[in-house]
C-alpha cells in the first residue's frame, strides 16, 4: 500500500485533503501531515512515504526546498505540488524537480484522484518489474549452479558468473 505524506501550511488545507477522495479505495495510505518543508523532511525521512503532496510556498521551509531535498536524496518519490499561486517561475522550477503534477487550490477531487491513480498504477509496475528482475536472478543464479554440480561449467566460468550476479 503506498504511503502519502501532506505537507501544506494550512491546516484546512491538510484536513480537507485527507477527506476530498477515498484514499482508502485507491489504497493509499496517509501516514502523516507537516505544516512547512522543514518539517516534512523530517517526517518523510521517518516515513519513506512513495507519494508526497505538498504547497510551494510555506513559512520554515517552503516546498520546493521540500522537493530539492528529496531529490538530492535520489528517492524516486512521487511529487504533486498544490499551489494557490499561478506563477509559471514557481511551475518551472517545480517541473525541474520532475514533480508529477502541479494543481492550483482550490483543488479538483477528480482531477487529484486521477493523479493519484497514475501514481499508484506506476509505483506497481515499478514493484512489477523489480519482482522479475529478482526471479530472473534467482533462476539465473540457481541454473548456474546447477550446471557446477553437474560438473558442465568449470571453476572459472563460475567464478565469472557469480561476480556478474554479485555473489563473490
């Protein structure tokens, strides 16, 4: 179940967010809130969570300072930014940070929903996809050795197999 963090400076904002859609329905869920960046990076380091949606401009730590400090951390964490202001310097520097999306408030239930889904369609396929690449090690790995107690590979075309999978 992916994890969502909120980080906005209003309190109403925050709270009506938990409750604008059915975070239960597209299972995600909401592990906790901060009222400025600089709290949200601490709480994302606690949390980990795989989505954050959190405003730009915040007092103690606005959000894209949020977002570059995620980003300095090379997490691949999904980014919708909710903004109150149209200011396309403040979009462009958002799209820098390759965020998601970039939603001005009042915020559309179904437009954040749909969001929402793309993100947690593509946090599956990520999981997907790291879940074959784990199988076809393992079954590369296993068929390697198979073939060395059947005595039809040599010491040194093992030894090369094994520091290719990483087992050296």
């Amino acid at each position: 179940m992916p994890k969502l963090l909120i980080v906005d400076d209003d309190e109403f904002i925050r709270s009506g967010l938990k409750y604008l859609i059915d975070w239960e329905e597209l299972g995600i869920e909401i592990v906790g809130e901060a009222e400025n960046g600089r709290k949200g990076f601490e709480l994302f380091l606690d949390k980990v969570p795989q989505i954050v949606l959190t405003d730009i401009r915040m007092p103690d730590g606005d959000g894209l300072e949020f977002i570059a400090n995620i980003r300095k951390k090379d997490w691949d964490t999904h980014i919708v930014v909710l903004s109150g202001y149209d200011d396309f310097s403040y979009v462009r520097q958002a799209m820098h940070y390759q965020v998601e999306d970039y939603l001005l408030k009042p915020v559309d239930a179904s437009e954040l929903k749909e969001i929402m889904k793309s993100c947690c369609e593509d946090l599956e396929h990520r999981w997907l996809q790291e879940q074959l690449r784990k199988e076809s090690f393992q079954l590369l790995r296993h068929n390697v050795f198979i073939r060395w107690v059947e005595n039809r590979i040599d010491y040194e075309q093992l030894r090369e197999k094994l520091d290719f999978l990483g087992e050296s």
